[in-house]
C-alpha cells in the first residue's frame, strides 16, 4: 500500500465499508488530539508560573455544566460509532440467498475449495464479479484463518466447527489469501489467490475445469454407502427423524427446547447424535467421527439441505 488511500486495494463491499468506518474513526482521533493539545497549550501559557491569570475560581470551560455537556457528547459519540460499527458487521455475516456457496477445508498447509459443480481448486478461488459469494469452512488440523486483505476480511476456521464467511467481490482482479493464525512450521507458505473475473469469463473457467461429481451427488453416495436411508428412509424398520426439508426448519428436541436445523446442527447430529436428540426417537443413532472426513461430512451435510427442495427420496 502505496498510498494513504489505497483505492486500487479494495475489492469487496465490505472493504468500502470498512475504510469509511476506519477513516471516520481517523478523523474523529485526530480531531481528539489537537483539542486536547490545544487546551494543554492555552492553559500552559495562560497560567503558567508568574502569570496575572486571575485564580480565584475556575475558568466558565471548567464549570460544571459544561463538563457535563462534554461527558453526554462523548457518550452519544461512542454510541453513535458502535451502533455503525455493529450495523455494518451484521451486514457482512448476512446470508445472501442468491449467493455462490463454495466449501472450503484447510490443512497443513494448504486451502481446499469445491465449487457447486464440482470444479475443485486449490490456494486459489475464481469466483465471479459482484456475486455474492459464502464460504462454508472447516479444519483437518489445527486452527487456521482465512484472511483476504483487499477484502478487509477475516475468519477463523477452527477443527470441529463450521464456520462462514461472506462477501461480495466489487472489482476485477487477483487477491492474496493468507492465513492469519499460526498454524505450524510451513505457516507462511500457506498462501492463495483470489481471482475474481467477470461472469462471462467464470462461465467459460467452469466449462475449461474438469469437475468431479458435485457435492449433493458425492453426499448421496456417501449417504447410501454408510446405509443412512436404512434408519431415516420412510419405510425402514428403524425409527428415525425423517430428513425431507429439514434443513432451516425448527427441530424441537426431548428436553423440551427447539433449535434450527442449519449447518453446524447437522454436522452436531452427524458426530455428535446423542448431544440433540429429536423429540419422539430413541438415541440408537451411532457416531460417524472419525468415519468421514471433513471433506466428506460437508457432502452429506449439502446433500441434506438438498432435500428441502427435492421430494426427500434418501435412497
């Protein structure tokens, strides 16, 4: 960064955002600073040693009024830049609903991304100009995060734990992506880029890059390989939750309480079935941890969220 205002550096809606907020913040400290300087300064001269300043009592910016007028703008002040702050972070974690979602695993030492269709990338993502795009992502190994500084983002993404991120890409071009956590020896080496293109030339990436099957497929298949429709399909013997347009529904449990069915209750059941048990089931459901890999759980998990908008034939 060159420049003090690296315009050509931004390339996200959340990058803007976050310069206005930065810069206003700027502004408003340094404004702070030669106040306080200069009233350091008057009241240096004014009543320095030997000085006729009268002394008998305070001066009228030292009553207690004005204190007090000083102590409710400063306040309103403070509120007013958290309110903003606050209001705009909201605004980068909504989930778009006509967005790219893309899955991403991180390991040492390298980003491992999956596009809808199947197209696989690695420590690189092309993705098209101001299209929404979420990132769902998880950890083989340790905890790594996913920085990208022209995006003014960053998010961890912790072993055990899905996590997102979302942003929308403004300007054409390539983006460095990093991780901003110690994450092992070859910590520094794992790099990327972030190739955002327009959307004729992504049309034209996805028809040049081979792609396996895509992630609903590649979860069916683990799906029936484990024998899940066994238990959850409607005419199995086992009685099971059945799995037709779970996802995004409420999901009332035997202690009484009522969760979503997103991503991170799914990857909970998946793992972890006795930690929610559904309302009505016995907890016979086994632990798949350790069967699947991170990689593999994301699969079962969007072939899931497929059956809200399909017939939810698990077979």
């Amino acid at each position: 960064m060159n420049d003090f205002l690296p315009t050509e550096t931004v390339g996200s809606q959340a990058a803007s955002a976050t310069d206005h907020l930065f810069y206003a913040l700027l502004g408003i400290s340094v404004a702070v600073v030669l106040l306080v300087s200069g009233l350091i300064l008057v009241f240096s001269i004014r009543y320095r040693r030997g000085s006729k300043a009268d002394r008998s009592e305070l001066p009228p910016i030292l009553q207690r009024e004005v204190e007090i007028g000083w102590t409710l703008a400063t306040l309103f002040l403070f509120l007013s830049i958290f309110g903003w702050a606050v209001s705009e972070n909201f605004s980068f974690g909504t989930v778009p609903t006509n967005g790219l979602e893309i899955h991403v695993v991180a390991k040492q030492w390298m980003w491992k991304l999956q596009h809808p269709g199947g197209q696989r990338e690695i420590n690189a993502l092309h993705v098209p100009v101001n299209k929404p795009v979420r990132l769902i992502m998880n950890s083989e190994d340790v905890i790594h995060s996913f920085y990208v500084p022209s995006f003014r983002l960053k998010q961890d993404v912790v072993p055990g734990l899905t996590t997102q991120l979302v942003f929308t890409p403004i300007k054409v071009g390539t983006f460095r992506l990093l991780c901003a956590e110690y994450c092992g020896t070859d910590h520094s080496a794992m790099t990327g880029k972030i190739v955002v293109m327009t959307p004729e030339d992504y049309s034209r990436w996805l028809d040049t890059s081979p792609a396996s099957e895509d992630l609903v497929a590649q979860g069916r298949d683990i799906f029936t390989r484990l024998g899940c429709a066994g238990c959850h399909d409607a005419r199995a013997a086992v009685r099971a939750p059945d799995l037709k347009g779970v996802f995004g529904q409420p999901v009332p449990l035997a202690d009484g309480t009522v969760v979503q069915a997103d991503e991170t209750y799914l990857r909970d059941s998946i793992l972890q079935p006795r930690k929610q048990i559904v309302a009505g089931f016995d907890p016979v459901m086994p632990s798949f941890a350790g069967r699947l890999s991170d990689a593999e759980l994301e699969t079962v998990i969007a072939y899931l969220k497929s059956l809200a908008d399909t017939d939810g034939d698990t077979r």
